[in-house]
C-alpha cells in the first residue's frame, strides 16, 4: 500500500504538471502574435483543457484504452461511455500498483488536450472562434485516442509491429503537428505574411518576455509530461528520464541558437525557444532508454530541423504563427525514428518499425484531417473576414481586447 500511495502521488504530481503546461502553451502562443488577438488565444487554450477533460471521460479514455477491440481486431474498440473501472476493479492490482484507475484517467486527460493545443498555436489570428472550438473537439475525441490505442491501448502498433513511443513524439506531438498542417493548408495565410511576390514577411510577436517565460513553463511541465510517462515513482528510471529530457532540452536550444547565426547572421531568440522545445519533443520517444549523449545529439539535431523548417513553411506558402509545425511534427518524426537510430532499441530493424508507424499515424491524421476541416468548412466556414482579422479577433469575436486604454479617460 505504501508503494502504491508512493508512486500515486508522483503521478499526481505529473498531472499537475502537465496542466500547468497549457498556461505556457498559452504564454507562448500570445507573446509570438499580436496583441489584438490575445483574448481569442486565451478563449482557445482555455477550451481545449476544459473541453478535453469532459470529452476524454466521456469517450477519450475508453476509445483510447477499450480493453478489448471489439470493432476491429486491435485497431478499434470501444466499450462504452463515461468512467468506470468495473465491479473487480482493485486499486492494488490495477496497472501493478502504479497507480489508481482515476489517476490514470486525469493524467491522460492532460495528454489528450496537448494535441489540441497544438493546432491552437498554428492557426492563430485568423481562424473563426467556432470552427476552432469544432475542430478541436472532432480531433480530441476521434483522431489522437484512436491513434493512441494502436500503441498505449495495445493495438496493432505495439502487439504486432513492435514500435516504441515512451510518451509521444509521434502519439501526441506529431498527431498534433499533422492536425495543425491540414488545417493551415486550408486556412490560408495571415494577411500581410507574403507579399506580393510571395517572400515571407515578418511579422513581430507582441510581448516575447511572455513567450520566453511560457517555453520556460514548458520546460517545467516536461517534467511531468516524461516523468510521469514511467507511470510509476521508480527512482532510477525517472531519474534517467529526466536527466536525458533536460540535456536534450538544453542542447535542442543551443544548436536552434547556432544554426540560426550560421545560416541567417543573428542570434534569434525565437530560434533559441522553439529549439529548446524541439529538443523536448525529439527526446519524448525515447527519453526512458537514451544515454546522456545520445540525448544530446537528439536535440542537436532537432535545433537545426526547427531553424530550416520554419523557412521550409516559408516557402510551402504556409503561415504558422509560432512554429508549432517545426516543433511538434518535424521534431517529432525525428524523435520517433532517433529510438531506431540510438539507445537500446537501435538497429535497422526498428527503425524501419519507428519509420512504418510514423508514416500510417500519419496517413490517418491527414485523411482525418481533410475530412474534419472540410465538414467544419461547410458548416461553419474556416476564417474570418478580411475587415474582422484586420480588426483583431479579440474585437471581432468576443467583443473585449485584453488591456483596457486607460488614455482615452
């Protein structure tokens, strides 16, 4: 019982964590766009925690871990509505003592939003409050839980292929990054990103302290969005986890920083931010079995794949605010093939497993994708108008801006 109320709290611990995430997700989103559309951030990062902690216990969890597929045969399966751990349920025995049942369903649950959150960062100052709010709830309640169960919940990925993703590079991230690159295609651009000519143009955040100390919340949160992963309060193996989070974290921000002096003559901060997240992300495949250089190359290689990213979107024509796709998608793919690449896991073997479960999520997330932007497109339309995202979404969609203009009185 001692052990069970030890490793409970941890995980509790890691939820608490975890939430803690979406105020830096919120942070970070707000500093990096303009000061207009700060409220309909703030709206959105709000929806997507309370929205994916209502839906995940209605349908989420149980289309996440079914038990048995009953549908298909270890790709989909669904036991039913709502919470419920069943009449043998023993909180000694269930998931080895790790923790309880309704931990479980509250960590998880953390997860689930992240993925939304994603695709909130990429689509900002332009995209209609309610078709949000519709993609947000169809991708939460169908796309990441299905995704999920053919590893996590036991599906075809881990009982016959053999893949590996400790906490999500490619379960959470990159379903997220994939969601948020369909939805920017459909969407269009900012206006004013590209000129005539189509070169990019810059377009300057509105408060990059606040984004400095969301990515440092992040950072934080990691803690328990990989330490909580161990799903226990094992000493050596969280510890272990930790440390190559960190190291990858660290040296993710210092290659972004380098590589953006090399190649562009500055040393940007933006750079420097979103590759201490890129790091994050590259090492959440495989953060419980890398070594402490192994972790560092991860996130030495995931700076650069920020840095040259953002200016692939450039050129693809494809407005993402705060670098969400680099981060989450890009870093993600590099993060779930780098367990085939370092680690205890490395051969050519499993790395063509990593390489084939990274290629079928990501078929699904597209097809998903389409189908939901253009169901919601038809209902509710994708964007807002040009005189309405001139004006600001905070305006134009809720009626309020963010900081009241004291000069006026």
């Amino acid at each position: 019982m001692e052990l069970l109320t030890a490793n409970n709290v941890w995980m509790m611990v890691c939820t608490f964590l975890v939430f803690f995430m979406h105020l830096g997700f919120s942070f970070l989103e707000i500093g990096l766009t303009r000061q207009k559309n700060t409220v309909n951030i703030l709206f959105k990062n709000f929806f997507v925690i309370t929205m994916g902690i209502i839906t995940y216990c209605l349908i989420g969890f149980n289309l996440m871990y079914p038990g048995e597929f009953g549908i298909i045969d270890k790709v989909l399966g669904f036991p039913g509505p709502g919470l419920n751990p069943g009449a043998d349920y023993d909180q000694l025995t269930y998931a080895d003592g790790g923790y309880t049942y309704w931990t479980d369903y509250l960590f998880q649950a953390m997860f689930a939003a992240t993925a939304a959150t994603i695709i909130s960062g990429a689509v900002a100052e332009r995209i209609k409050i309610t078709s949000f709010i519709l993609i947000a709830i169809l991708f939460v309640v169908f796309v990441y839980p299905i995704v999920g169960s053919w590893q996590w919940g036991g599906g075809f990925f881990d009982s016959y292929f053999g893949f590996y993703d400790f906490a999500g590079s490619t379960l959470v991230h990159s379903v997220g990054g994939w969601g948020a690159l369909i939805v920017i295609y459909f969407l269009g651009a900012r206006k004013g990103k590209f000129d005539s000519s189509g070169n990019p143009v810059a377009i300057p955040g509105s408060n990059i302290p606040l984004s400095a100390a969301g990515v440092l919340i992040l950072w934080l949160g990691w803690f328990g969005f990989n330490g909580g992963s161990v799903l226990s309060a094992d000493p050596a193996l969280t510890s272990l986890t930790l440390v190559t989070t960190c190291l990858a974290a660290a040296a993710g921000g210092i290659s972004a920083a380098v590589t953006s002096k090399i190649a562009y003559g500055n040393l940007d901060l933006t750079m420097f931010m979103n590759g201490v997240l890129g790091g994050l992300v590259g090492i959440t495949a495989g953060a419980d079995q890398m070594g402490v250089y192994d972790a560092m190359l991860i996130g030495i290689i995931a700076g650069p794949i920020v840095v040259f990213g953002v200016a692939f979107l450039d050129k693809c024509k494809l407005d993402d605010p705060v670098g969400a796709i680099p981060v989450h998608l890009f870093c993600g793919i590099w993060g779930t093939l780098a367990v085939g690449c370092f680690g205890a896991m490395k051969g050519f073997d499993q790395f063509m497993v990593q390489l084939a479960c990274v290629g079928i999520a990501g078929l699904f997330c597209v097809v998903m994708g389409v189908i939901i932007v253009q169901v919601v497109k038809a209902v509710a339309g994708l964007r807002v108008s040009d005189e309405e995202e001139e004006k600001g979404l905070d305006i134009a969609e809720h009626g309020t801006g963010a900081y009241a203009d004291f000069s006026k009185a």
